[in-house]
DNA sequence: ATTTTTTAGGAAAACGTTTACTGCCTATAT
DNA sequence: ATATAGGCAGTAAACGTTTTCCTAAAAAAT
C-alpha cells in the first residue's frame, strides 16, 4: 500500500537512484526523464519518507527552539517568523516550551538526536542543556540572549539603546519629572533598559523622579501606579520596562479617573499586539523580532551547513513606535 | 564518533537485539544481562537514533497540531497541555501554525509522512487538508470544532451552555437590560454562545436590550460601547463573546469616566490570563483548556494504536468564574 | 575516424534500528 | 531420568532513502 520509491522508478521505468536524483534537485538527470519522474510520483502520489531520508543522509531537517513561553507575544512573533525562514531553507521547527531549569532543550524533541541544530530563545542563564547541547557538538545559536556572557553564537537586541530612545521621547515632549519601572533583576534586558534610560536623563541633566522594580506583569503595573496615586506622588511621564507594566499603569489611572495622556505619558517595551488596541494607543519600544529570527536562523544554518565559524554577536536596534499614550506636558 | 547500538552492543557483550529490547523495554532479558546493557550506554553516552527508529518502526512518534494562531492564549493553553500529554505517552508535538485555508495541514511537517496522527484545533471549515488527511489515512481529531458537521471524531466546548450560564449570572445579579455583543458569524461558537444567552433572557422572559456583532478584538469591543455612551444608551450589563470584547468595552467605559463595575457589569468569555489582571478582574467563562487538551490525545492515540474505533464526540462544560466585573444592579 | 572528455544512469553498500524466526538452555512435569 | 515447555539471546532480513563508485553513451577534440 504504501507506495516507495521503487514503485516510482518501475513506473518511470527507471532506476531508484534517478528518482532519488530528482527528489534532491541534483544535475545530471535528463529533462526528459525528469519527467517521466515528477509524471510517476504524481500518479501513485508519492510522498518521500523522511526517516528514511533521514536516516541516509544524516540529517533531520529539524531545529528545534526552546523558549519558556508561548504566552509572550514577542516571544510568539519570534518562533513564528523563525518558522517561516526555516520553512523557506527547507528546515522544519520543533517547538520545545519550558520554563527554564528544569529539562529544557536536552527535553523532549531533542533528547534522542532528532535536531541538526537548536536556537535558544531568551536564555537567561547557562544551564546544564546548553553545556550538553555543546557536548554533542549539536549547533546552538543564543536569540535575544540575556546573559553577561555568550557561550554561543548570539542574535541581540540593543536594549539600552531602547530605554535611551525612551527616555529621549518623553524628554522632547518636555517633560521633566520621569519615573522608570524596571522589570525583574535576572533579565539583561532589564537592567540595559535602566542603563539606557538614566543615561539619556543624565544627559539631559536630569534625575530620575524616581525608579520602581517590578515584573512583566500587568499587576505589576497597577500596583505601583496606585501607589503613586494614593500618595499623590505622580511623575508627569514614565517609561515602564514592558507593555504589560504600562498597561497597569495605564489601568490604575483611569480607574482613578485620570485622563491620558493628558494626567501622565506612558511609554512601553516590546509593541505587543495589543498595546495599540487600548486607548489611548500605547507608544511602545518596538523589538524587531522579525530581524532576530532571520538572523537566528541565518547562523545557525550556517553553522549547520557550512564551515563553523568563529562565535559571533549580532546586535539590533529596536524602534520606537509613536502613539498617543506619551504627549507633549500640558 | 557517533556511537550506535552496535558499539553499545560490543562493551555489553551482547547482541544488538538485547539492546533494542531493553531500549523498547520488552520483557526476556535477563536482569543482569540488562544492567550490563545499560551499563554500557551510560559509559558510551549513546543516544538512540531517532530516524532509524522511526524508519524500522514505520511509526515517527510525532503528533501534528494544526492551528491558526498561537496569539490567542486559548489555543495556547490547549497546545501546551497537548505537548505534555503528549510527552507523557511518548510522543512529539509537531505545531503547524498557519492563518487557515491555505497550506494547513497537508502544509510543512505534513507534507512528507512525518506525522503518525493530526490534532486539527478549531477548524472552521472542511478545507483541502482534512479531505488529504483521510485520503492518506492519516488519523485526525478535530479539537473545539467549528463547524456544523464533523468529518472526524471531535472535542467540542458546550459554547451554549458557556452563554446561557453567563446570561444568568447577570439575570441573577437582577439586571434587566443586558446586551450581548456576539463574535463573527462563521464560529460556531459564536453562535452557539449567542444561542445560550438569548435562551436564558427567554426563559427569564426577558428581551435582550440589544445584540451587536464584533470581532474577536479589543477594539471591537471599545467600540461599540463607545457608541453606546455616545448614543447614552447603555445597558446595565453585557455578555461578550470573548474577552478581547469585554475589555475593550471596559476601557471605553473606563476613558468616558464612568464606574465599572457600578455603572456597567461585563462577562466575558475565554479566561485569558489578563483577564485576572485589568481591574476589575474579568467575570468569564472558562474554557476547560486542559480537558480539551487531555481528551484530544486519547482520542487520537486510540485511533493509532487500537482499533479505528467509531467516529465519537466528546463535549465538555465551560465554567463561570466569578470576578469583581459583574456586580448587582445598583 | 579515433581518442578524450563529459554526462547520465545504475548496482550495491551504507544509514541505525526493529522484528520475525531459530535454537539453546534451564526449569518443570511426568 | 526423560520429555516438554518456556524464557533468553542471537542471525538475518527488513525499513526507504542516499551516496559512492562505476560503466555506457554521447559530445567534443584531434
């Protein structure tokens, strides 16, 4: 019943090899026969077997990509866009969501040796996978890697400049009394986010009106928003380390019966999908998730396919994206 | 380098056949015998080969989930709980993201016989793809399904029940003009939650204040009731088809500076996880993810390891859970 | 026309497992 | 003690491709 690539050939009246040929794109094969090829496969409806093909060739055509949610939207963006470029080099994607620690990438999928290579989404420290990963001589590529250090081939995004690009935003907009909400301490892209935004307040000769600690939470946000409110200690403008804490900010206003942008400008990190749905649309620092799969992925292949060079870092910019949560003092 | 069963084989002093057979954990191998084997592997740190496995086995142990959008934190939730269902019983997840119509199924890890069985996730029409699926005998089970008839064994939510519950959660909280904002047409489940609710406002002997249709949008939602408050002609409460809806509506309550939940009571549907988050937090109905989940993969294992039993339905109640966004008339 | 080069296609040997099938050896029953 | 069954382990044949030679034919060069 299942129809191989001997049943192809015979139909062709050919040999496997040739068939073989066509279904890898090599040369040498007569357009004529080539024909009579891709005229049988089509016949008896032929699908390749990919252990098989697997199996002979050495490779799976498998990546696989570890992240510790599906949750995030950038995270989301990513590992779409990642699959979109492996698709198109002819690479499936093998999903393996965990929550860090506990059996990331030497879980699941690439336990036995089913990967020709792993992108690391977001890793925030050096685990046990990653060392086992570079023990089987499996390539790794690090994407938006949050560690001080790289042990691989790394795709980042240039936080600090994002936290700056911020601040800088609020601080043409005139205002003088910024608050910045951090998120947690573990995450580079936390404190590079603080980094850039007291640089560019620095720069302006300005201090911080004052610099919370949160988590990428809504919560989070409202929290610290009502608090503020309670005390009726409120900034003119602040620059919260993600969309999530800048909604809660933006909740705990209106709750309060505040108008914005008018009572306080709100700038966010990462343009989640539905940071421009609220109202009034959030202005946000864009990451350019789409740049950081290609270039993940570029790497990586690569490294699989080609000479394994030497460990590069390739660093992008994020963007600001202009709405109308942040706006000129009143 | 690469070590393989052989290697193992020769260090244990046994045959490959005793290794495969304490790899596939069969019984009649000596207990000692298998200790040496295993023994071996550990001092080889040898990985069985997936492909051949797979090749020899004519089973990949890959499982495929089809769906639309990862953005949707239902289907999230639904596709993580499959993945460690799935782990559970030895098998992979393969995802296929992909906005419906074209290239779903029969799309990427599809495409050659890489998959044992497919998981279709709220499939809203019978397009190419299911059609190929069976033709190729490949097992399917269709997950929250969306369409009237079902070309193979699915697990649906009683969206009517989910509605008619909301409707009375409202009635109970003694509102009487309640307006429902329904989802687009072509999901059952939209109407089949529209169905429940005008149901309950019959039997209450009540007449919905007012039906409207949106999309599965935030800004859907915000509009709407911005018309409403411009129109001032507001109900004292809504059942929206999902939570983008609600909190969409909540906001444009929220920047018109009126009171929630006070001067209007929301239910949504869905629980996404912000729905916690926004306050008031969301009164809503959950899906049962998890079940959903858990009955798919039983299903569908079933169908490729035992029997083809009957084509069979399985449907599951959604619950309320009551937060602060509905509250009694004042 | 003959020799040399290029091109196209085939035979056979991998690739690393699992799965019959066979036979030995050891208990158990007679 | 002998026949019998049953547990264990091994040999060989799949599984469906690709890859490495190698040869025949065709094209180019002499």
């Amino acid at each position: 019943m299942k129809v191989s690539i001997f049943d192809v050939a015979r139909r062709a009246g050919l040999s496997v090899v040739t068939v073989s040929r066509v279904l890898n794109g090599a040369a040498s094969v007569r357009d004529k026969n080539r024909e009579k090829v891709l005229q049988a496969m089509k016949e008896l409806d032929y699908r390749p077997n990919a252990s098989a093909r697997s199996l002979a060739k050495g490779k799976t055509g498998i990546i696989g990509l570890t992240l510790r949610t599906l949750q995030d939207s950038f995270f989301d963006a990513v590992a779409k866009e990642i699959n979109d470029r492996l698709a198109e080099r002819g690479y499936y994607l093998a999903l393996s969501v965990s929550p860090e620690g506990e059996g990331s990438p030497a879980h699941s999928t690439f336990k036995e040796d089913r990967v020709d290579g792993v992108l690391l989404l977001s890793p925030i420290r050096e685990d046990e996978s990653v060392l086992e990963l570079k023990r089987r001589k499996i390539p790794v590529v690090l994407l938006d890697n949050q560690m001080r250090h790289s042990p691989a081939p790394s795709v980042i995004v240039d936080n600090f400049k994002g936290g700056f690009d911020a601040a800088c935003h609020l601080i043409g907009l005139g205002h003088r009394r910024i608050s910045h909400i951090a998120g947690p301490g573990p995450f580079l892209s936390s404190r590079e986010r603080e980094r850039g935004f007291r640089a560019a307040m620095a720069e302006a000769g300005l201090q911080p009106f004052s610099v919370e600690r949160g988590t990428f939470r809504i919560s989070s946000g409202y929290e610290i928003a009502e608090r503020w409110i309670r005390a009726d200690r409120l900034p003119t403008a602040v620059f919260a380390a993600d969309d999530n804490i800048a909604l809660g900010v933006m909740d705990a206003c209106k709750n309060a019966g505040l108008r914005l942008p008018r009572d306080l400008s709100v700038v966010g990190f990462d343009d989640q999908p539905y940071a421009a749905e609220f109202r009034p649309g959030l202005t946000t620092v864009r990451q350019p998730a789409g740049q950081i799969a290609r270039h993940g992925v570029e790497l990586l292949l690569k490294r699989i396919e080609g000479a394994p060079q030497r460990s590069v870092t390739v660093k992008l910019e994020p963007e600001l994206v202009v709405r109308e949560s942040a706006a000129p003092i009143a």
